[in-house]
C-alpha cells in the first residue's frame, strides 16, 4: 500500500461524505404550507448543513497535511484511517437527525445535539490516535519536533474539550452547544494544522 | 497542502453532486397515472437537470483552469474553495425544489426560481472570489495580465447581472428566468474561461 | 484543460453513476409479504442491475481507451464530453423506472423499456460523437488509420441498429427488448475497442 | 487501458458504496417515540454498518495490493474487476435488508442474513477470481511464488468456508451469523493480503 492511493481513497470518502450533507436539504415540497415558510422553519438543517459541511471539509485539509508527511503505511494505521472515516462517514446521519429533531423541538432536541457532538467527538478522536501513531520513529519522512508534538496536543485536547462540554451543554441549551460545535470550525479554519509544522513555508508550495 | 490534492477532492465533489442532480428525475411509478403523461408533467425536472448539469460541469471546467495556475495554497484559498463548493452542493436541492415547485405552479413557484437563481449566483461570486484571490503577486504560476484581469470581470459580471435580474424576473415569470439561467450555461461553455488567458495554446496541450 | 483532469472527472462521475444504481434494490421491507417472495417478485430490478453496471462499466472502459490517444482538450470536446456523462447520470434513473414498471406490467412497460433503450442509445451517440472528434487531424497523439475508423463506426452502428431494433420490440415484448440490450453489454465485454486499435499490445502495458 | 485508472475507478466505487452504507443509519424523526429508543431499538443497523463498513474497507486494501503487482490489463481482467464491484456495490443493499429484518425480526431475519453473507461470499469469490488470474505468467511484474500462492489460497479458503458456514447458521440464529461475519473482517484486518508476500518491507514503504 503506497501513501497516494491511501490518500485517493480518503479523498473519495470525504469528497461523497461531504456532498451527501446535502441529501438532507430538502422541503416537504407543494401542499405543505407557503416554501418561504417552510424554509424559514429548515433554518436549523440549513445551519447544520455549515458546520458540517466546513468541519468534514477542515478534517480533509489537516487528514492531507498529517498523511503527506507519511512514510509507510501498515495495518494500524489502515485500521485508524477506517476508523475516522467510519465516523466522518456517520455526520451526515448525525446532522439530519439533529436537524430535524432541533426543528421540532421537545426533549429529544437535547438527545439529539448531544449525539451530533458525539460524532464529531469520535471523529476527532480518530484523527488523533493517526496523529500519535505518526510520531513513532521512521514512520514518517521528518520526525515531528517535541514542541510541534505539544502545541498540536494542546490544539487538539482544547477541540475535544469544547466538543465534551458542548455534549453537556446539549441538555440545557442544544442551541448554544450547536454555536460551539460551529466555533470549534471556524478555529480550525484558521489555525495551522499541526503536522504542518516542521517546514512551514515548503507545506504550502506547489511540488 | 499540494495543489493536486486540492484538485482532486474538488473534482470528486463536483462528480458526486453533479451524479446527484439525477436522484431528482423520478416518477411516482405505477398507479399514478400513465408513464408518457407522468414523463410530459414533469418536464421542469428534465430541463432543470440539464441547465443544472452542464452548469456544474461549466464551473467545473473554469475551477480547473484557475486552480491550475496557482503556486501557493493557503487556509484563505482553502476557505474559499470550501465556500464555492458548499454552493456547488446546494445546487442538486435548489434543482430539485424549483422543479417541484415549477412543476406544482402556483405563488411558490416565482420563490423557488429566485431561490434556484440565488445559489447560482453565491456559487459564481465563491468562484469570483477565488478568481481576486489568485490576482495577488506570488500567488499564480503566471501573473494574469491586467488586460486579462478586466476581461474576466467583464465577462464574470455580466454573468452575474443576468442571473440577478432572473431573480427578478422570476418574480413575473419564472420560465423566462429559467430560460435566462440556461442561456448562462451555453454562454459560458462556448467563451474561454478567464485564467486560461495568457498562454491560450500551451494550456490547451497535454502535458 | 489536461487531459488527465478530464479523466479524472469522469471517472468520478461514472464511479458514482454505477455505484447510485444499487439505490434502485431495494425490498419493501418487514409487513409486505415474505422476503423470498419481495426479492423473486423484483426479478427486473436485478437483472436490470447487472446490465446497466456492465453497460456503464464498459463504456467507462472505452471512454478511457478514447480519451487515452487525445492531445488536445477544447470545447467542444468537453461539451461532448458533458453530454455524453448528461446520458450517463440518466441511467439510474432510467433503470428504476423501468425496472419498476416491468415489475407492475401492464401498458406501461413498454414505454418504460423503450425509455430504458432510448437513454442508452443516446448515451451511445454520445460517445461516438467524442469518437468523430478524434478523427480530425491533430486531436490525438496517434492519427486514426482509415480501417480503424471504419472498424469502429461498424462496430458502432452494429450497437446502434440493436439498441434501436429493442426500442421498437419494447413495444411488442419488453423481455425481448431487454434481452437484446442485455446481449449488447455481453458483445462490447469481449470486443475490443475501436481507438485502442493502433497500438494493441502497447495499449495493454503498464505505462 | 493502464492499470492506474483501473485502480481510480475501483477507488471510486468503493469510496461511493462504503459511503452508501451510512445512508441506511436513520431514525423515523420526530413523532415516532423517543429517540434514545429509536437508537437502541436499530441496533442491528449499527452493527451492520460497522461490519460492512471495515468489510469493504479491507477488500479496499486488499484490491490495491492485488492489483499493484498487475503489469498488463486484459478484457478478462477488466470483467472480472467489474464483477466485484457490482458485488461491492450491492452490499449497501444487502446491508439495509438484513437490518431491517433483523430489527423486525420474525423467520424472514433468517433469510436476510443469509443473503447478508451470501453477497459478502460472491464479493470474496469476485476477489479470489481476480488473484487466480494473477498467477499467469507475465500478468504481474513480479512473479507471484508457489509458497505464496498456497498461503492465500489456504488464507481465502478459510474465509469462504466461514462465509458459508455462516450462510448455513444464519437460518439457525442470525445474530451468530452476524457475529461470524464481523469476526472474519476482523481477521483480514490483521492478516497481510496474500498478494504482497513477495517483497513485504518493499510494498510497505512509500514509493
């Protein structure tokens, strides 16, 4: 197994991933009450459409900038990449039904939110256990400097903590754990990912 | 983060969501009448996948042609790729609902054209974006000529009035808005794409 | 434009094209009657399953070989290129329909066969439009030879007559008429493509 | 055709059909009881998920070390290719049928399961075809040894016979069955793919 065709096939995941969100765009259609109407009353699927639509598409830009640094590919870390890609695959499961039960409102609204933050929890759980399986020795082209190791842990456990305090939040107010859940993606949009770290300004040229 | 991986995941979006348009050509199936009288009733949803179809497939075409001139790929670019392609996705829902509701008639039916014009007409300002991004020194391959810089926009903006005044059009006539959006479509594919100016018969090589 | 960005695309397209058509199996589920019955009685939708895959799976195959000898992408070529994929996104759809009221009987299955005809009969004109643009001087790496040419239209219009011959049997037996599409999949399987001619054993090696 | 757009294509049905599976993952919304109750109450669709995820995750990996090795691309070969993958891309189906009757319980979840693991036995025997056509001299770079030959055939023999042991068991207790086929997904996972025996340390690094 060579690194690219590891890389082609996360792609292709993410890629479908991402543009299945939008399956879950839709109206009840003519017959069922005025469409400004009922689009006003989607707003919750259209917002979660967003915040997943921008969080699969960060975890694709830091799972390209961890997995270009890689130099051999074995059975674990096959496993782990199957493992995030199992959760990625879930978030457009885990947004249309948050969506639609924040839309009707009612207990399971809390239900609902807390297992949309859990999927982005487990997701990004699996991004870090590809990140700690790179810095073994030898598994990746340049070794990844101890202080680049702790900034990017410091990173990723502050991602995690909004994320399990948002699971929390979820059965008080599931609106405000969705404005956290979309805050931890606006952070990551503009916030280096960490394996990007030991040669900068290299990462970003075209090769 | 390398170009080509930009490119390749970008390209699996635009496959995927332009695969996806055809989930709205349906039927109710037997019992709902005859098939011929079925297939006549809903040609909104037959002329709306194609103008939605070769739409994409034109945007595709002007996304390979700039990103294939960029040398640098930075979170701004990244950003603005995802805010493109977040629109590029809403398109099979905005297809599917103007249909239904073309199909249905009625009041809805001049919201849902002017809503179908509004996501393709964010889609092309994401593009746009992505198009003033590249006009930064250091940022392409080639400087794209100020001459080229003027003809772009020229051509960008009167792409972009015409789909603002469907919007309004839609409001006394959706047909003739649709029919406007279409003419956008045949438009673009017979006119040479922006960024591809400068070395109009190199780019058109293999390499 | 490349020609490798071209590939890519579609190939994209097809993937997802031929992947969508498993969409159509599916069984009414639990409280509709015994398992064994749902799938025996949805016999069409199997086998028109399997025919639109290795259908869609060929002409995937000699999309490649065409595209593999061009040397330049214009256009034109493109926008054959887009019409082509426009038929081949409709087959999904086209083989639910059919498959669903060639379940049901009646009427109607022959206007669904014919449909079913119609939509792979267009595809194939599709492609051999791209197949007629490589043929002028310049287009591809290696000219076509005159008896390659002609190869390939009789090989070609051989498809055509049958496919055309089954739109009108659909009329008089949808079974035939989907037998006769089915043996046409079964034909191109084993046959060589036409553009692969020049160089056949070069054309089978690694490159 | 060369075999790097056989591998993309390949690529790209397994990225859309492992994909396809989460589609199978959704609850009855709002007004169908509670939703902690939905969850648990679709357990069997979970699990599913789950097994077929990492199911075609592996033969993923697995086709990849296969077809690595391939020097040329015949007819045959391309036929055999698109065997598996319409094997591959009717497990989603499989999938949501044996879930659902699983859930519903009653005889009919004994027939489900059966068909469960009798796609996921044709899928293995699509596979097996493809490396038995490996073996012929000059169809790989480098030649598959003897020793290497019986190891995968003893390796695959193990799994079919599980396969089919499980098909058997299924119309005794399906959740055994289940239980059968998660465990050999769970073998392949840690056992090397036959195929790459050859030059192992070689295949792992990058190239």
């Amino acid at each position: 197994m060579d690194r690219s065709r590891l890389e082609a096939f996360s792609d292709g995941v993410f890629a479908v991933a991402i543009t299945l969100l939008a399956l879950n765009l839709s109206v009840a259609g003519p017959g069922h009450g005025r469409l400004l109407h009922q689009l006003g009353s989607h707003w919750p699927a259209f917002v979660a459409y967003l915040i997943s639509f921008f969080t699969i598409g960060i975890i694709w830009v830091n799972h390209h900038a961890l997995v270009h640094n890689i130099a051999i590919v074995d059975r674990t870390l096959l496993f782990l990449n199957l493992l995030l890609l199992a959760f990625v695959v879930a978030i457009p499961f885990a947004t249309a039904t948050m969506a639609s039960y924040l839309t009707a409102g009612g207990q399971d609204a809390h239900v609902a939110m807390a297992l949309y933050g859990a999927v982005f929890d487990a997701m990004s759980l699996g991004f870090m256990a590809i990140f700690e399986w790179t810095l073994h020795e030898g598994r990746t082209h340049q070794p990844v400097p101890q202080e680049a190791r702790w900034a990017a842990r410091v990173r990723f456990y502050a991602g995690q903590l909004v994320y399990l305090v948002a699971i929390g939040i979820a059965f008080i107010s599931p609106s405000v754990a969705l404005i956290m859940i979309g805050l931890v993606a606006v952070y990551y949009i503009f916030e280096r990912t960490p394996s990007a770290a030991p040669s900068a300004s290299g990462q970003a040229e075209e090769r």
